[in-house]
C-alpha cells in the first residue's frame, strides 16, 4: 500500500485540482450547452485509498458514458473528485465546497460512514442530493434509533450499498452455519463503521448458539498487535471477526499467524480489497470478508465498465466499490434527465429548483445498474440486498457464497 500511495495519490491531486477550479465562477456555460458537476469525495491518498479511487474512477467512468451517449441532451458532465483522506472533517469541508460550486446538481460518497455523519448535514442544507456507494452504517439512513424506531434523519442522502445489519448478519450466519465456528473473539477499531459491523456480527452470533469468547478495541493506526495477539491465543477462539478497514487487519492477521494462531480472521467490505493481500501476505491465506452485492465480474452488465477500468489504467481498485459509485452517479445523471423531461426538454437554469428536483427524482429510481435493480426504498436504503462472502484462496479473493442475510 505504502509503494501504490504515491502513484494514487498523484492522479488523485490532479483530478482535485481540476474540479477546484470549478468553484471560479464558471457559469456552467460551455458554449454548445450546460456544464453540470458531480463531486465525489472519498479518501484517494493515504489510508483506504485503494477503495477510494475504485469510487473516484467508477464515478469518472459513468459520467465520460453519459457524455457520449449524451444522455442528456445539451449537458456535459464534469467530475469533481476531492480527497477526505478517511477524515471526518476533511469531508465535511470537501462537502461544504460541493454544495458551494454553482454548477453542482449532486455527490457521490463518502466510503467511511463516520466521514458521511459530518456531511450529510451540510448537503441537506444545500437540498442536494448525496448517494454513496459504500457507506453501511443503519443510522446513516433510519436514525441513531434504528434498531427500535427507525426514522430517516436526511431525504438528500442513498447509498447503493446495503447495511451493516445484513451485512453482519450474513457473516455471522455464514461463519456459524458454513464454517462450523463456535467461539469467536470480536475486535473493532473504535470507529462508526467499525465498531458498529462488530456489534451486529456478536449479537448474531450468540443468537445463532455461538459463543464471544472476548471483545477488544484497536486504535487506527497502531501497528503492533502483541498484546492483542496474546489475548486471542489464550482466549481459545477458533475466529477472529474484525470490524474496520485493511490497514490494520491486514497487520493483525500476519502477527496472528506468526505467533502459531492459525484462525481465519473475518471482516467486512472495508477488508475487500486487494491491498489486504499485499500486505498481509501469505498470512492471508483462509482469511473472509463480507462485501455489498455479487461479484462484479459476474455481472453481465459491469463487463465493460471492468474493460475500460483497466483499459484507462485506473490505479485503485474497483472490485469492492467502483461498480456500486458508477450507479450512484448514473442515478444522479438520470436524475437530471427527468428534471429536463419535466421541462420541455431543458434543464431547468433555477440551480436550488434543479437541486430539488433532482433530489426527488432519485428517490425514485428504478432502472437497471451494473450491480442490478437500482432503486431506494423509503430511508434511502438500495433495495438491492445482496451480499457475498469471500475468502483467501492462492492470494486472491475468491468468492465463496453470495445470498441475503436471515434477519428473522
């Protein structure tokens, strides 16, 4: 990861620098129509940057399709990608210049759910729409209530990712009933997206007859396990489930399996991702992860989205995210569309009234993505709930289930 950043991280900086200079005072005029943007904020240098910039290019790959296929008529569409480098107030500020730029009509992002709690505020205050492709935190959508009473806090923000609900459900179902796991020790990285995956696997797996022989913390960061690798040793566990991103996992599960503990380590989508690999090494060998959706190289649909990802020499990776960002922006993009169908075929130049509509409009999308079906119920929730497990086979992630998660 260390060896990709600073290749990332210089494509990152130049699309940054281009979409900053939307905010200049362009009219949105390009002479022959009307340039509209679409910003995109995920982390593309630094920590989860591989995952961020799957977001970033799926986003750049759906706008340059719309354009030639002038999906609507008149507009050509501009991507404003800017880094919140995994930090909650970093997004919140990339938000806040989104929301400013006059020609802006929506966003797609965050991948941290704990940078999408900073911005969903100031994108509903600026009535915009914001669709992320990866954040899986429930309260995002039904409320910090949602396990008793589930309440939608913002109508501006979807994602086209499915929850941490299902999501750990599915682990804790797979790891129970496929992998014949029973004693678990469960660690989180003390963060929302984290922290709240760890959560719902532990409760699910005691609801199952397994048992949580322990939990911990981590800090993001830290890069010697020893004390926690003892602690899993002695703790007679035969799984480790881990709610947080690879940086660290990837670290634990080598140190684990350099102490003698060969248990698999099981996390979530903010695993998914070949960086995990790298870093772990051979040590990642069995290792599992739950991620949104089916594979995207099953999918019929994304074949030419993943040819031109590689044809372009995208750097990232679009496996866990770059498919699901692709919908989103489509979804903004079809968005516009039906505000300029509503209005004789022009959009409408009221930029708060377009901002609106398109707001309304993809509350009510219902078409055919890369991923499948793309439509949101009444939370902003993707109604797609697919989910897959994979595992670790010759140093490459293989699928291994994919199905929806017994919440009953």
């Amino acid at each position: 990861m260390v060896i990709l950043t600073s290749v990332l991280a210089t494509g990152a900086l130049t699309l940054t620098a281009c979409g900053s200079r939307d905010d200049s005072g362009d009219s949105g005029d390009n002479g022959d129509g009307k340039t509209l943007t679409i910003g995109v904020d995920a982390p593309l240098s630094g920590e989860n940057s591989t995952t961020g910039l799957g977001i970033q290019y799926g986003a750049q790959i759906a706008v340059d399709d719309a354009n030639k296929n002038k999906l609507v008529p008149g507009v050509t569409f501009k991507l404003k990608a800017l880094d919140d480098k995994a930090q909650p107030a970093t997004g919140q500020s990339n938000a806040t210049s989104i929301t400013g730029d006059k020609t802006a009509v929506g966003a797609v992002g965050p991948l941290n759910s704990g940078v999408a709690q900073t911005m969903q505020q100031v994108f509903a205050s600026a009535n915009m729409v914001q669709i992320s492709p990866a954040n899986t935190a429930p309260e995002l959508t039904q409320g910090k209530n949602w396990q008793t009473d589930k309440k939608r806090p913002f109508k501006t923000y979807f994602r086209t990712a499915t929850t941490d609900e299902l999501q750990g459900s599915f682990a804790a179902q797979y790891a129970f009933n496929k992998l014949k796991k029973k004693k678990a020790f469960v660690v989180d990285d003390k963060q929302t997206y984290g922290a709240g995956l760890a959560k719902i696997f532990n409760e699910q797996f005691k609801k199952l007859g397994g048992q949580v022989v322990q939990t911990d913390h981590v800090n993001t960061g830290t890069k010697d396990f020893g004390s926690l690798v003892t602690k899993i040793k002695n703790s007679g566990a035969d799984l480790l489930y881990y709610g947080g991103q690879y940086d660290e996992s990837s670290l634990i599960t080598k140190q684990l399996k350099d102490a003698g503990v060969k248990i698999p380590l099981f996390g979530g989508d903010g695993m998914f991702a070949s960086t995990y690999i790298e870093a772990a090494g051979a040590s990642s060998e069995g290792d599992l992860v739950t991620a949104i959706g089916v594979p995207a190289d099953t999918l019929p649909a994304a074949k030419t989205f993943i040819e031109t990802y590689k044809a372009k020499g995208y750097k990232g990776d679009y496996g866990a995210y770059g498919a699901y960002a692709y919908d989103a922006t489509t979804a903004i993009i079809k968005a516009v569309k039906a505000a300029a169908d509503a209005n004789g075929g022009k959009v409408p130049t009221d930029m708060n009234a377009l901002r609106s509509t398109v707001v309304d409009e993809v509350q009510k999308s219902d078409f055919e993505g890369l991923t499948g079906k793309v439509s949101f119920d009444q939370y902003g929730d993707t109604t797609n709930k697919q989910l897959t497990v994979y595992q670790v086979e010759k140093g490459a992630w293989k699928a291994v289930e994919t199905g929806t998660a017994d919440l009953g």
